[in-house]
C-alpha cells in the first residue's frame, strides 16, 4: 500500500459516509421511481376496465332499446 501523505482516516470515513449516502439516495430515487410507474399502470388498467365496463352496457342497452322497439312495431 501506498503511503499518502497529509490523508486521514477522516478523509476515508468522509468519503465511505458521502458514498453511502448517494447510494441511499439512488436506492430511494429508483424505488420512487418504480412506484410511479406501477401507480400509473395500475390507474391505467382501472380507467380501461371502466371503460370497457361502460361499452359493454351501452351495448346491453342498446339491444334492450332495439329489442323493445322491435316488439313495439
């Protein structure tokens, strides 16, 4: 190992804390991140099957609007 001059422990330690810190925050950055995504995904998906939901009784009452028309005639 190569001696440093004028380098202290305080400097490793100063720079192990600085970088376990970044790495919290990348950690916490992704996390955030992946959570948005699986948020949006997931009100996607709702706003899709409430859509499909309404399309499919708005068909339902269409046929029930021909169909009473139809008997009506």
């Amino acid at each position: 190992m190569k001696y440093l001059p004028r380098f202290k422990w305080v400097h490793l330690t100063e720079r192990m804390n600085y970088e376990q810190a970044v790495h919290k925050q990348r950690l916490h950055t992704e996390v955030s991140q992946a959570r948005k995504e699986t948020t949006f995904f997931q009100n996607n998906l709702n706003k899709s099957e409430f859509i499909k939901k309404q399309v499919k009784q708005a068909k339902k009452a269409e046929k029930a609007l021909a169909a009473k028309s139809d008997s009506d005639a």
